[in-house]
C-alpha cells in the first residue's frame, strides 16, 4: 500500500528546498536550545496517549504516512545521529551474522565489541559505533543489527506499541521528532 501525504501536516510545512530551513535544522535547533527534554517527552507521550485511545485502528496507519513523508526529507547519511549516540541492541543472530562478515569467530565479536547496557540488553560496547565511517556510512550496512535495521521504529505498524520509545527517540532522530511534530499538528485539526 502506497502512503498518502497528509493534506496540511506540520512536516509539508518546511519543505526542504534552497532558503529554507531543513529538517535537520529545525531539530538540531530545538535540541541544542533543550527543547527536547523530559518536559517535551512527556508532553509528547500525553499525546500519543491520546491518540492511541481516540484513534487506535488508525494510528499505525498514520504512522507509516508520516514516517513515509519525514524520510522524504532526510537522509540518514547527513546525520547518523543514532549511529553516534545510542548503543545498538544486538542478539545472537545479528552477532553470528556480523561476525562471519568480520571473518571472526563470535564469540571473538562479542569480547571485542558488545556489553551488557543496565537493562541487561546486549549492546555495541560503545558509541559512536565502532562500524560507523567517516562519511556517516556503515562498514556492516548489509549485515547491520536489526535494531539498526528497523530504526527509528515509526514504519512497523507497531507504532502505538512504542509510544515512550518514540518520545525518547525524537531527541536522537529529527525524523521521529519530525513524526511526532505532525502529530501534534493533526490532533490539533481534530
């Protein structure tokens, strides 16, 4: 199923062309001034609370839209922030996979490069990624970890299962905070 473009969404407002501010911007500019804090992401979960209970068939729906939409906008490889910042959950059958593609035994790949975080998750060992280059691209792209594979969690129609998530999310991924934004702006429609 193709998505369709929310008609007024707060993400068609900004639309990423010479003299305009990008999707990065506006979010790098709402990070770096503290606008994303614990004060936005309860805000923020108030809301998709909301919505989950007012409009629970569709709320997935339109999380696949918006998501469809925001990464029109952005490019993963201009930012990489997710890369920098947070450790990947990683489990056996990514490190098996990973560690055939690094010619290592995995064991070997779980000394070198994976922890365990305080939730007791098995993580990469440290951010920024290790298998992160300089152009922002992934040294294991093909065999990344399917945490990495399905991030930032907005296109899986399990959307309204992530709330919280999502919220924390928006301050690592100017897509999610972008998701979120248009979110706001279709509860305020209603």
């Amino acid at each position: 199923m193709k998505p369709t473009k929310p008609r007024l969404g707060y993400v068609s407002q900004h639309p990423v062309k010479q003299g305009f501010v990008s999707y990065y911007q506006i979010w790098r500019e709402k990070l770096d001034a503290g606008k994303l804090g614990k004060k936005y992401q309860q805000e923020t979960i108030k809301l998709l609370n909301g919505l989950q209970k007012s409009h629970n068939k569709k709320l997935n729906e339109q999380a696949n839209e918006l998501h469809a939409l925001a990464f029109e906008q952005i490019d993963c490889l201009n930012c990489a922030n997710c890369c920098k910042s947070i450790p990947a959950r990683i489990n056996d059958t990514d490190i098996n996979r990973i560690a055939k593609k690094l010619r290592m035994k995995p064991d070997e790949f779980r000394v070198a490069f994976t922890c365990r975080d305080e939730d007791g998750d098995m993580v990469i060992n440290r951010s920024p990624c290790p298998f992160l280059e300089v152009d922002n691209t992934c040294r294991i792209y093909e065999v990344r970890p399917k945490a990495c594979r399905e991030y930032p969690h907005t296109d899986q129609f399990t959307f309204r299962s992530n709330i919280s998530l999502h919220a924390v999310n928006a301050v690592y991924c100017p897509a999610v905070y972008h998701i979120l934004e248009n979110f706001k702006q279709l509860r305020l429609k209603e």
